[in-house]
C-alpha cells in the first residue's frame, strides 16, 4: 500500500463515512504520518493506537503531526495498556513496557491541553491472562487520577490473517464472570465505560445471538497492506482485491465473492466477535439501528448528559 496508491483510494470513496487506519504498530510505518495528513485534508478523522515501546521517537512524530493537522478534524490517540505494572510488562513481552506507557499517556494528557482537536485515552486488551487483574489496574489509575472517561477497554479478537495469533491468544471463556466482574466496577464507577457500546458488550458476552445484526462485507470491510480486502479483521474469507477495481469499494463489493458471502450471512448470521466496528457500522446502516442510536441520544440529552456514546 503506497500513499499515492492510499491517495487514490481516498478520492474514489469520497462517500466512506469512516477510514480507520490501525497495525500492529502503525508507528512502525515511517510514512504514516502522510496517511493521516491525507486523511485530515478530506476531512476524515484519523486516530492511532500504539504500544508505546519506541515512547521517545513516537513523542517526536505525533508532536510534529499535531502541528501539521488542520485542527478540524479530531485525532483519537490510545496508549495500550494491559494491566498493571508486572501484568503488563509480562503480557506484552517488553520489559520497562508500563513505564513507557505511562509516560506517553502523560505527554499526550498534556497535548490534549494545547490541542482542542486531541483526545486521548488508555486503552486495554482484555485476554484470560489479565482480565481478573481489570479491576485492580482500574482502581490504579484512578488513584492516579485518571478520568473514568479516558479508559477503554476490548477483548482481544482471535485471527489467523490480521493479528495471527489464533494459536497464541487466551481467550476470555468465563463470559458470565467477566460482565459480571465489569458491572461491578460499573456500580462502584459509574463513569466506567457507561455507553451503549459497553451496554450491547454486555448484552454480548451473555447471549451473542441476541445482539445487532453484524453486517461485515456490507457495512463495513478490513483492508490489509496489498489491497486484500476481507469482511472484517476476524474472518479469513478474501472478497477481492481493490487494486483491481481502480480502488473502489463499490466495485469490489459487487464482486462474486462478496455478494456470496452477504448472502451467507443473511442466512446465518456470524455472532462470532463483538467490536466496535461490527456494532456501530452495522448499526448506522439500518433504519432500526439508526433509530436506537437516535433514541439513546435523545434520552440521554433529556436527562442533561450531552452525548451518550
Ligand atoms: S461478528 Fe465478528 S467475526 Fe463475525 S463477521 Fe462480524 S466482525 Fe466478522
């Protein structure tokens, strides 16, 4: 994927709503920065998740990439965090690895500060090898005087084409403990992750069939490094390949291999992952998803809480 090529890609879909760039380690990508300028320059958000590990050298380009954004468009920065000190440093296999973090977390605090258009957050992966630890590594970073609002947190997908770790990952199979375990730090926090993504997790974690109807390949697709595009970043089912549509999603999504696997997923829908891409695209491209989105906003502001995500 070259940035002319990611140029292109850009000008042929200016209807996307959403373009989300995401790694691995995006930093690991000397020119991402252009991505994101171009993104910036065609108005599309941009956002970076990152493992902190090179924290001096990622410092120095995000500074530099603040200064350059136009400032009409947000930029969402996470600092991966899995735990608490030991925790984290263990699952992520990089000594020393917490304490960059949390020294990234503070500097972009501070930007947030300079920057109206910034926000910043820690974000953490949640496996069977740390997520009783969740609470805990909570109440730390509260103590430290974290917002509620600046913690997100995910489970960790499994997937043999984009993270390839379906050998490697732990997954969470105690589903009732964990939402029990996450409502609990909700009544003692209420600011923890209150949204209706948290809620429809919840929901998830307890009866995955009885959730928003997942409309990858429709609503939204994964696009990897060549220009292979999949349904999403769990399913290893190829649909096509942009390059050979002149970079148009449109085309691609007309191709054989997309309407057959649409038409797979209409007659048996895929409730294997929940995340936020799956919940809100699928969600924004149907009336009824609309109206629960519009509802939820519209309660929310009555009750004089603003935006309710
Ligand atoms: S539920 Fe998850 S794995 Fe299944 S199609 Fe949707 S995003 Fe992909």
């Amino acid at each position: 994927m070259t940035l002319v090529e990611f140029e292109r890609f850009l000008d042929a879909n200016p209807r996307l709503i959403q373009v989300v760039t995401t790694g691995g380690e995006q930093f690991n990508r000397d020119d991402i920065e252009e991505f994101w300028l171009a993104m910036d320059r065609r108005g599309h958000r941009t956002s970076c998740a990152t493992n902190a590990v090179e924290t001096d050298r990622i410092i120095e380009r995000e500074g530099a990439l603040l200064a350059r954004l136009s400032g009409r468009h947000l930029r969402n920065f996470a600092v991966s965090m899995d735990g608490l000190e030991e925790t984290h440093d263990r699952v992520r296999g990089t000594p020393g690895g917490f304490a960059r973090a949390w020294r990234l977390f503070q500097w972009a605090r501070e930007q947030e500060r300079r920057w109206p258009f910034y926000r910043v957050e820690i974000c953490s992966t949640l496996t069977a090898a740390n997520y009783r630890e969740f609470p805990a590594f909570v109440e730390g970073l509260v103590a430290q005087g974290v917002p509620l609002r600046k913690i997100g947190v995910m489970a960790a997908l499994a997937s043999s084409h984009y993270y390839q770790n379906e050998k490697s990952l732990q997954p969470i199979n105690a589903r009732e403990e964990l939402a029990a375990l996450i409502e609990a730090l909700q009544r003692k926090h209420p600011g923890l992750a209150s949204g209706f993504y948290m809620e429809s997790y919840l929901g998830w974690l307890r009866n995955p069939a009885d959730s928003v109807r997942c409309l990858a390949g429709a609503a939204f697709g994964y696009v990897d490094p060549y220009w292979d595009v999949y349904p999403c970043v769990v399913l290893d089912r190829k649909l096509g390949n942009l390059r050979d549509c002149g970079f148009d999603v449109r085309r691609l999504w007309q191709s054989p291999a997309a309407r057959e696997f649409r038409a797979e997923m209409a007659a048996h829908p895929c409730t294997r992952c929940f995340n936020k891409c799956n919940r809100w695209n699928s969600m924004r491209a149907t009336t009824a998803g609309l109206s629960r989105i519009a509802w939820r906003q519209l309660r929310g502001m009555l009750r004089g809480g603003g935006r309710h995500g």
